[in-house]
C-alpha cells in the first residue's frame, strides 16, 4: 500500500522564478468551479479541509461510500493536519495554499511542506474532477478543444489512462493546458502542474489508496470506471477559461 509522500514528481520543477511573478494568476484554481458543497467546512486550522462537494456516497459503485471515507476523511484531512503543524510559526502560516507550494517545490528542506501542500491542493482538485453520473461527452466548447489537442475525445480519453496506467507507483494522471493545447501529463507522488507552469483541467488519484478497497491491483479499471462514468467535463472546461 502506499508509504509516505517523498515528494518529487516525474515532470521536474525548474521554472519557479517564472511561476512567482505569476502566482496570482492560479491562487484559487483548485476552487474555480466546484460544486457547492454538501456538507459544513469541518475547521482543521489555517489550511482548511474543504467540504466534499457530494455525499460520501455519491459516487458508488464505481467508489464506495467505504472507500471516500477513508481517502477523504483519513489521507486528505492527514495532509491538512500535517501541513498545519508543519507550518504554524513559520513564514508560510497564513499564506495561500498555492503560494506555499510555489514557494517550496523543488526546495529539499522544505520537502514535507511542499508535499503535504500539495496533496492537499490535489485531493481538494480531484474531487471536483469527479461527479455523480458524470462521463460522457464534454461540452462542445471543451470538446472541440479535446479534438484540436488529441484528434478524438476518445483519443484524450486514453491518453489520460495511459498517463495513469504508466505512472509508477504512486501520482496522478492530469488533464492540462500547455499554451494553448491540451496534454496528458502524470506527476508522481505529490507533483503538482503548476509547478510547471501548466493549467490543470482534471485530475484522476491513482495512489492505491484511492482505488485498492474497491479494485484492488486493478488500476487501469478504476481509472476506465472514473473516465467514463464520474469524470465532471464541465469542471475542466470551467478551468479551462
């Protein structure tokens, strides 16, 4: 099962200098366009653990109610937590969740920041990548940008589960804007697109935990199962601007 964040990430972080004169421009992306949520904010400190937009069960039978339980209610609100305590005193208290990462990627003595950041941002980013009876096609905006990127919205369909397939061990499989074309891209462990100055669009978890209660070793099928039946299109296409 999964180990602790190491951090690192196998797209590399070298374009910070770029990424802080710009870091107004992505404060608050992970919230653009998401849902309402369906419970009340739970207050975990200055870092908040943001509310799932959608019950607990939502999402069965491709996730069961069992395993958002834990991936929300135990590794998600761990990374708040531990990113609190990490940074109560310092100069990153009170800062936003994306100035922080910003300011520690690719910094190795501030790797347990950057990482539990990070994983909050990406948990934060990939629940509302997903809604009940989701899938099916984009809307036509989103689409027709898919088939200038990928050719076929199938096309991007399975490059996002061979970004995801291919990651080893534990990342995530991205829907991003590069300029002006989509991609496909994956980060492992706690990497993050705007590290790179990419414009994330959706995500899809494929640390075991996010998939092992329900589909054990089974990966690909969790990530067909999300692609076609839960992935929110018009979350990217909000993203997408």
């Amino acid at each position: 099962m999964d180990r602790s964040d190491q951090g690192g990430s196998s797209v590399p972080m070298n374009r910070r200098s770029f990424l802080a004169a710009s870091a107004a421009g992505v404060a608050g992306l992970a919230m653009t366009g998401m849902a309402r949520p369906a419970r009340p904010q739970a207050a975990a400190g200055p870092v908040e653990w943001t509310p799932l937009p959608y019950a607990e069960n939502a999402l069965a039978p491709v996730i069961s109610a069992g395993t958002i339980g834990f991936h929300y209610g135990k590794h998600h609100k761990g990374y708040v937590d531990n990113l609190n305590k990490l940074i109560a005193g310092t100069e990153n208290e009170g800062k936003p969740l994306e100035r922080i990462i910003l300011d520690t990627a690719d910094v190795p003595e501030k790797a347990a920041v950057f990482n539990n950041a990070a994983q909050v941002w990406n948990h934060a980013f990939f629940w509302n990548s997903m809604k009940p009876a989701g899938g099916g096609e984009p809307p036509a905006a989103l689409r027709r940008k898919i088939e200038e990127s990928f050719g076929s919205v199938e096309a991007c369909r399975e490059a996002l589960l061979s970004a995801a397939v291919s990651q080893f061990g534990s990342g995530w499989a991205w829907l991003v804007l590069d300029q002006d074309k989509l991609k496909a891209v994956k980060t492992a462990n706690a990497g993050v697109p705007l590290t790179m100055g990419l414009k994330p669009l959706l995500t899809v978890d494929v640390w075991e935990h996010a998939y092992y209660l329900d589909y054990q070793n089974r990966r690909a099928d969790f990530v067909r199962a999300v692609l076609d039946k839960l992935i929110n299109w018009e979350f990217a296409l909000k993203n997408l601007g």
